[in-house]
C-alpha cells in the first residue's frame, strides 16, 4: 500500500511504495517516526516548561496511574505505564528518593514490591492535575478539535 504525504506548506506528495519487493527510497523527513520524535520533543519541552514540581514525564505518568491503582506491584505499575522492568525501577527509586512513594514487599510475594503513594506524593498529584491539563492543552493548541480526537484515536490505534 502506497503511504501519501505532505509537504511542509500541506499539498499532497507523491506516496512511497511500501517495501514488498519494489525499491522503496528513505528519506528521514518522509518517515513518521521523524514526526513523532518531533511531536514528542515539543510536548516534552512544554512539559519541562510548565510542571513546577521538577517531574519528568514518566514520573508523573507512574504517579497518576499509582493513584488509581494503588496499591500495586511495580510490575504491575510498568505495564499500565507502557515502561519495561528497568525504566520503571528507576522510575520508582527516585520518586521514592524524594519522598512521593512508598515501597513494602508484598506480603504474599517477598520477590514483589508494592507500591503507595505518600501524603505528598498525594498532594503533589493534586497539587498538578490542571498543570497537566494545560500541557496536554497546549500540545494539542495547533489542531482543531475534530484533529485532536483523531489524533489519539490513530495513535491509540497503532500502540
């Protein structure tokens, strides 16, 4: 299936053949993983820009969803993160450096370690949320609305 593209201005390019024995040419500005480290970039910047507390974007993401699950096993908190064993574990060590997440071996699983949030780990979430609607907002701020909710549906889609 031929991939059409735009340029830079919005008109149609001529699609590049998918690779299924034709000589597909590569180039970078043409590939959508070009676009999304770009995409993502912006949105980390506006991040870094806007969240007070000094987070990262994986740390706020284990601690919102550690607030819903809590407690839970940081295996368990990796998956619902979409962050594998090691990023989690680093991931977890430093919000609990500072104080945001506490850690107990599972009573039924001395191998697994769950995982609640402090008091201020609470408070700190609380303390956000409307910061982290506003960067979602402001990452978004270029697309309409109908462009917004496609967006994540396509990118639902493909992860």
């Amino acid at each position: 299936m031929d991939v059409p593209l735009k340029d830079k201005v919005g008109r149609m390019k001529a699609a590049v053949p998918e690779a299924h024995g034709q000589q597909a040419q590569y180039a970078l500005g043409e590939q959508i993983g070009f676009y999304l480290r770009q995409a993502n970039q912006r949105h980390v910047a506006i991040f870094a820009s806007l969240m007070a507390e000094k987070l990262t974007t994986t740390q706020w993401a284990a601690l919102v969803k550690l607030k819903d699950l809590q407690p839970c096993s940081q295996g368990n908190l990796g998956r619902e993160t979409a962050m594998d064993m090691a990023t989690i574990k680093g991931v977890v060590d430093r919000l609990v450096k500072r104080g945001l997440v506490h850690t107990a071996p599972d009573a039924t699983d001395a191998r697994r370690l769950v995982l609640t949030l402090t008091p201020e780990g609470e408070a700190t979430v609380a303390r956000n949320l409307s910061v982290a609607l506003q960067i979602s907002q402001e990452t978004l701020s270029t697309l309409t609305l109908a462009e917004r909710m496609m967006l994540m549906e396509l990118l639902q889609k493909i992860c």
